[in-house]
C-alpha cells in the first residue's frame, strides 16, 4: 500500500490521517502483512498552506516530462520551479517503492477540495481499480482522469498498479482527516494487509463513511469539465456542495464572457472556491449498475481488440495503443460503446475521436 497525501500544498488532510495510521500500526501491534508507505507530496506548498508555487504539481506526470526528470544529469532541461525539484524528489521515492515491491501495489492519492460535500472515490476505469475502489464503502466517480492531463495518479495506473483517488470533503475540515482515516484502515483490508477483525472497529469505520454520503448513487460518471485560467475573471456561484443537483439552464458560475450555464440535469462535482487551480468545476450523472456488469463481460470477452475493424475506426499511424474514430462515420454514441469496451478519451480532434484502451485492464 503506497499513500501519497499533499500533493496540493493546501489538502494536508492525507497527511495528517497518514500518520494515525501508522502511528496506530506501531502502537498498537496489530497483525499486518507487506508494506505500508506513506509519502508527502508537495513540502514546500505544504509549509505555506497553498495549492502550488509554481507549478501545480498534480498536472505535472505526462511521461514526457517524467523522462525529463529521469534523463542523466547534464541532459535534463530544468527550470526554476520550485515543483520542479518536489517532483523530482517524489518521483525518486515512488520508484525506489515500486521497484522494490514484492507483490501487487495499490496506490492511494488523498485529496481535500475548496467546497464542502461528502467523500467519494475516483479512478480511472480498469476492472482492477473498480474492484478496489467498490470495496470502500464511497461513492465511485469514473473518468475523471479523461478530463485533466498530468495527474499522478494515472501516471501511477499507467505503470500497472491499483489506483484510487479519495477526495475526502473540504480543507482544513476536521471531519475530512476522519474520512481519510476511515478508508486508509478499510483499504488496507480491502488489498490484504490485514483481517478486518484486526481495523480498530470496522463496523464504526464504514458506518462513518455511510452517514457522511447519504442519498449518493453508488456509481456515477463526469460528463462536463469547465477548464478556467486566471484571465477568465472566473466566480464561481456561491453554496454549491458536492453532488448537489443542478438543473438545465441553471446559471452556475460567471466569467468575463458572462454567466456559465449547465446545458442539462446533473450534479456538480469540486467547485472552485480558491484562487488556484484550472478546474472551474465537473458536472457528474448516475450510472446504473448493470452498464458495469456489461462493461465487465465485454472487455473479458474479446471484442475490444477487434474495434480497430469496425467502419470510421482505424489505428493512430504514430501511438500505436490509440485508435481514430471518425464521429462522422461512426455515429451511434461512440465514446460511451467505446467506454464500454474499456477505452479512454484522449482528445477530440474535430470530428475526430482519439482513443486509447489500458494495458493494465484485467491483470497486473
């Protein structure tokens, strides 16, 4: 089990329950087999209780830049970020702990956002990651990996390990380290380290959980992200909390350009209210249990490695994992058959779809 908390300099609520954790572990001598690493993300954003520095550390794992990192000393292009050298040091440490693993890895990413609302899951959608996400006890939220770009986390998926993401509730609040506490020791029997007889109270850590996500559908999906930079004069709409219903037409937030409208029912998901970071907000709607199901006995049965013949679908003359879907041939909802399959957006090129499918799906 490989926990990293704080990699944004202003979510210290990882870190803290990190430390229960294995303050308790040593303590108290519970039974307990393999390895439990915690790691802290970002120290010098952490010191100043604020997102980033320089550069938001968290959109920093494209592999092209990893390799940077990794290149022999004298050939690497630095720069003076100060996330820079974090990344370089944090990256050292993963590697050192994933190379020297002797069974599975599952690997924790524990995040605070700028609203309040209730914990939830989110990972990017292997059969292994939903497996392990669904034995926490949150809600489970997909394909919010497809939305940004350099995240650690599917950096972490992409090298063939178990991965979940938990947002524990808002910053600085007391009941989000509870959170991170609770599912830390549920996580840790959920992966094999230990019996749930040995948590410190089982029944008390789910039940937690359950009162703090009432009413939540158990799966649910991102269907809209609103990217902002600092020249958008971006404000987002006072109260929301997380999943809280918005209707279409609703005004949600304001920009430069005018009011920012939600174009059909959802709920929304981390909405700005600190003056860092490019996610104004995500908009998320229920998935029903039986599309995972199907999801699951399509991509075991074969069928995704025959998209490629399919009419309007062709490989990427230059990534050689990445289809092109031409929406114009291929018309009948393409990226939610192809999600099904166990493809991932990339990018929309025009009419053009760029997909790609997990090496890591069903197996390590």
């Amino acid at each position: 089990m490989l926990v990293v908390g704080g990699i944004h300099g202003n979510e210290y609520s990882g870190v803290l329950a990190a430390r229960r954790v294995l303050d308790k572990l040593a303590l108290e001598d519970r039974p307990f087999r393999g390895r439990f690493v915690a790691l802290v993300g970002n120290l010098a954003a952490l010191a100043l209780d604020q997102r980033f520095i320089d550069l938001d550390l968290n959109r920093q794992w494209l592999p092209q830049r990893v390799a940077k990192l990794t290149a022999p000393a004298g050939t690497a292009s630095g720069t003076s970020a100060v996330e820079e050298r974090e990344q370089r040091e944090l990256l050292a440490a993963l590697l050192r702990e994933l190379e020297t693993a002797q069974g599975p890895v599952y690997f924790m990413d524990l995040h605070t956002s700028s609203a309040d609302g209730p914990p939830f899951v989110t990972v990017g959608d292997t059969l292994r990651n939903r497996a392990f996400a669904l034995k926490l006890g949150l809600p489970v939220v997909l394909g919010l990996e497809e939305q940004i770009d350099g995240a650690l986390l599917e950096y972490v998926n992409n090298l063939g390990h178990v991965t979940v993401g938990i947002e524990a509730g808002r910053h600085h609040a007391p009941e989000s380290v509870d959170h991170h506490e609770a599912v830390l020791w549920l996580a840790l029997a959920a992966a094999g380290h230990m019996d749930e007889k040995d948590l410190p109270d089982a029944a008390s850590l789910r039940g937690r959980l359950r009162a703090a996500t009432p009413g939540i559908p158990p799966i649910m999906a991102v269907d809209r992200r609103h990217p902002v930079t600092p020249d958008d004069g971006f404000v987002m709409a006072p109260g929301y909390r997380n999943f809280d219903p918005v209707f279409a037409g609703q005004v949600v937030a304001r920009d430069k350009k005018g009011p920012v409208i939600s174009r059909r029912r959802s709920r929304m998901l981390l909405p700005l209210y600190q003056a860092q970071g490019s996610d104004g907000f995500f908009l998320v709607r229920k998935i029903h249990p039986f599309w995972l199901r199907l999801s699951a006995l399509l991509r075991r049965s074969g069928l995704p490695g025959l998209v490629h013949w399919l009419p309007g679908v062709h490989c990427h003359p230059e990534w050689p994992e990445t289809l092109v879907v031409n929406t114009r041939v291929a018309r009948l909802l393409p990226l939610q058959v192809l999600h099904l399959l166990g493809f991932r957006k990339l990018r929309w090129q025009g009419h053009l779809l760029l997909v790609s499918r997990r090496r890591f799906d069903t197996r390590e």
